[in-house]
DNA sequence: GTTGGTCAAGTGGTAAGACCAATTTGAATG
DNA sequence: CATTCAAATTGGTCTTACCACTTGACCAAC
C-alpha cells in the first residue's frame, strides 16, 4: 500500500487554476472582461484577497491584464502565454494533447543538440565529474521513474555547461512542464531504463571538447526517448472518451 | 515634445521587484529564508496583503518556495528561474550583461532558422498575407522603433505559422523581454532600417513552402541584427562606471 | 455641436484586525 | 540522548473599511 502525502491546495491556488481553466479551456476570446473581483469571491464562495492573490498571478502569466478601475481582460494566450502554460496546454480533457506533445518533442529534437554542443564547445572536460556521476546513477536504477528523473538531471548538467543563460531559462521551464508529467510516462518509458551507452557516448564527446559529435550523440540520445514519448503520449491522448 | 503616460506602480508590484532584486542581486543563497511577511509588511511600510500578493507571485516565478509556517525559502534563480527572469538578468547594474546579451543573440541564430523551416514546412502559402503585410509596412517606415516593433511582427508570424506550440511559448517569453528594450536599441539598431530584402527573401521562401530554403534565408535576416544587436548591447554594457 | 466640469456607480488597490492552520523551536522528562 | 509537548512563529483566510481609478451620464458654457 502506497502512502502519499496529503497535499493541501491553498484557495487562491484553486482560484487560480479555475480562471486559468476558463481563460484556456473556457472559450473565452481575447478581450472579453473576467468578472471583477467582488463578484468572483461571491461566486467562488471565497475571500476577496484570496481572489485577488490568484489574479494579481493570472496578470504575471500575461494571460490578463488587470487595470485598476477596469477589470482584468483576457489576452489570448498562445499570442501572450509562456512556457509554463506548457502543462496545462499538454494534458486536456483528461488526455494528452496530441500537437502539444508533438512540439515538446521536435523542439527536444532540434534544441538538444544544439545545446550539447555548446557543452562540448565550452565545458568540455570540466563536465566530466558531474556527467559520469549521473551515468553511474542511470546505471545503477532500474525504476522507470527514477531513470526518468536522472535523464533530467543529465542534461541539466549538460544545459548548465552549454553556458547559455537563455538555454537554461528554457530548459528550466520545459523541465517544470515535464517533471509532474514523470510518474504518468514513466510505464511508457520503461524500455528505456538501462541503455545507458547512448549517454555514455554523448558524455565522451562532451568531454572530448568536440561539438559535432556531442551534437551526433545529442541525436542519438533522444532519437530513442522521443518515439518512446510520442508513443507515452499517444497512449495518453483522448480522442474520443478514451480514458488513460 | 513627447508626452508619455503616467504609469502608477502598485505596492505589491513594488515589494514585488525590491523581493525579486534581493534574490536575483541580493546575494542570497538557495536555502536562505527571505523574512516573513509580517517583518516584510513592517520594513517595507505596507500591509501584510500586499506582501502576500508579492510573495505569491514569487512562488509563482519559482525563485522562492513558500511553505505554509515555514516561511519562504530562496531557490537558485538559474536552476528554476523560467524566460520571464531575462529581462532582468539582461540589465544589471544600470547596464547590460554582456554574456546574456550573448545568449539572446545565440539562441535567435540558432532557434530561429529552425522555426523559419517550420513555418515553410508547415505554413507555406497560406502565411504570404500577413508576411506581405508586415514588409510593406517594414518597407513603409523609417523609424527604428517602428521597425523593431515590425520585426517582432514578422517573426510572430514566421512562428505562428510553425505550428509549434513550445517554439510559439519561447517566442512569447523572449519577445517579452526583447519589447521593452526596443527604445534603448532602437538607436543602435537604426542602420537595418529599410533593409527589406532579406525579410522579403525569407517570405518567399516561406509562400514557396521550402524549408531549406527558409533556413537559409532566416540566417540572412538575423546575421545582420544579430551584429547591430551584439553592437548595441556592448554600447550599453557597463564594465567600469559608464552609463549608457 | 463641442468642450469642460461634476457626480454616481462600479471596480481595483490597500490596510487593519482577528482568527485558523502548519511548522518550528525550546523546555521538560524519561 | 531521544522523545514529547507546549509555546512561538509563520503562513493562510476572512471581514470590514476606506482610498484610488475608470466609465458613463448629465449639465453648463462657449
């Protein structure tokens, strides 16, 4: 018997994710007026300051814009949204998102290598530590999970040698998209869990300090890991009251 | 004589920034507890709720984590920091860094290609129009900031017509950052008015539906901004006590 | 007809105070 | 030293009151 811990949801966070739901999912068009404030506290059964905690939130997300006197409007959120929409874009109506799942993977596809190379390029041999003690971790699990989580770990090393501070705001964000998402993939993954000679290669290179085979390897690393996900993702879609 | 608006900056947008300094600037380590609200509340001179809005909106940033009775806990801003913190990494110290400024160049040069492709690929003919449009206002104008506002246009559309969802979101956050440095650029950036051809290239390339094409065409557009922007951010970078 | 001024209603912004919920800390005890 | 428990601290929520801004209506002056 699994026991997990209780985890308590503040009220704005409730408030919060319900306008983001209706803001996203709720057919609102950009430049409709959410209600004020006063009346989403006597709808939503809750404090005003609690409202206003998850608005002044929803106006940082960009998803609104708040105007004192004037009510929040609603901006459409692909024009305006970031990347830590990514989660809530991902999985909808209780299944995956098809195009969303397929854009996190060709942009894995296309940006990882990029950033390997950088790694190679710029850290090279100083990644060595960090990069083999991941890959002994990788050897040493067979937990879906937790290969799951190491593979991240990995290429947050990688990432952070790339010395690239908008690569690493963007790995950051599509990390914090991917990471809840880890215990629902992880059975999908599973295959993956113990080949780890694709790490170790893409690691060699990196050391090597040679940017186009860390960028070869790069490819092969997630060539692997992305037909794995488009078929996690599959599995997790929801065409048509299929539930996963 | 120009006149601009008047912008009020509320106190919880305020404790907001001086909170989002101290982290990013302030020298804190992850681990380090921020103060509790109520001492906030008092060293600020403001109420607990405002405070409380700040600091949800912190926890929102990832940069701190909030525990109900355990205060609020400082994270590495580069380890969870999303694209929303480059602005603010981008300016420092009253001047530009020099290595972020780098990485904005970088990540464009590279990530933007890519998505050329993509929109060829993807879009094709059907995004002549609006790109269409955008070169003749491009062409119509002879104002830098008009035409940096254009650029963003164009490449809204060029990522638009990518169909990617994750490359639309990087473009948000990065457009967000870049949009309120375009009067400090603009300046600098004024020599690639009225160079409409390489936009015009590209475009075509794009109607033609052909992505290499498209990738070609996408380098060409950027290498020139990509030199007048490394130009412009060295003109506002601040080594040694020179203000921009 | 246009412009300026005033007012009311509605909405956002702020504060004070009270109280509840979760965590941390320190003292007492075995 | 480990455990237990109470007190203190901190976050979370709510109520109430009031201020600041926006919008629209209406009226007066030009």
């Amino acid at each position: 018997m699994a026991l997990k811990p209780v985890t308590r949801k503040s009220v704005s966070d409730q408030v919060f994710d319900q306008v983001l739901g209706e803001v996203v999912d709720g057919g609102l068009a950009a430049g409709e007026q959410l209600p004020s404030e006063r009346q989403l506290a006597e709808v939503l059964g809750v404090s005003r300051p609690a409202v206003r905690e998850a608005l002044q939130r929803m106006a940082q997300t960009r998803l609104v814009e708040v105007r004192h006197g004037g009510g929040a409007t609603v901006r459409d959120f692909r024009k305006y949204g970031g990347l830590d929409l990514l989660p809530r874009l991902l999985v909808r109506d209780g299944g995956v998102d098809p195009a969303v799942a397929r854009s996190v993977v060709e942009a894995r596809t296309s940006v990882g290598p990029i950033i390997a190379a950088l790694a190679a390029q710029r850290g090279g041999p100083a990644l060595t530590g960090a990069l083999e003690d991941v890959i002994a971790r990788l050897a040493g699990t067979t937990d879906s999970q937790t290969w799951q989580e190491l593979a991240l770990e990995y290429w947050d090393v990688v990432v952070d040698g790339a010395d690239s501070i908008v690569y690493r705001l963007m790995f950051n964000g599509l990390r914090a998209a991917y990471e809840p998402a880890i215990p629902a993939l992880a059975l999908a993954l599973a295959p993956e869990v113990g080949q780890v000679e694709p790490y170790r290669l893409l690691a060699a290179a990196i050391s090597a300090g040679d940017p186009a085979t860390a960028r070869a390897a790069a490819e092969r690393v997630l060539a692997p890991t992305n037909s794995s996900l488009m078929t996690a993702f599959t599995a997790l879609s929801n065409p048509e009251g299929e539930q996963a």
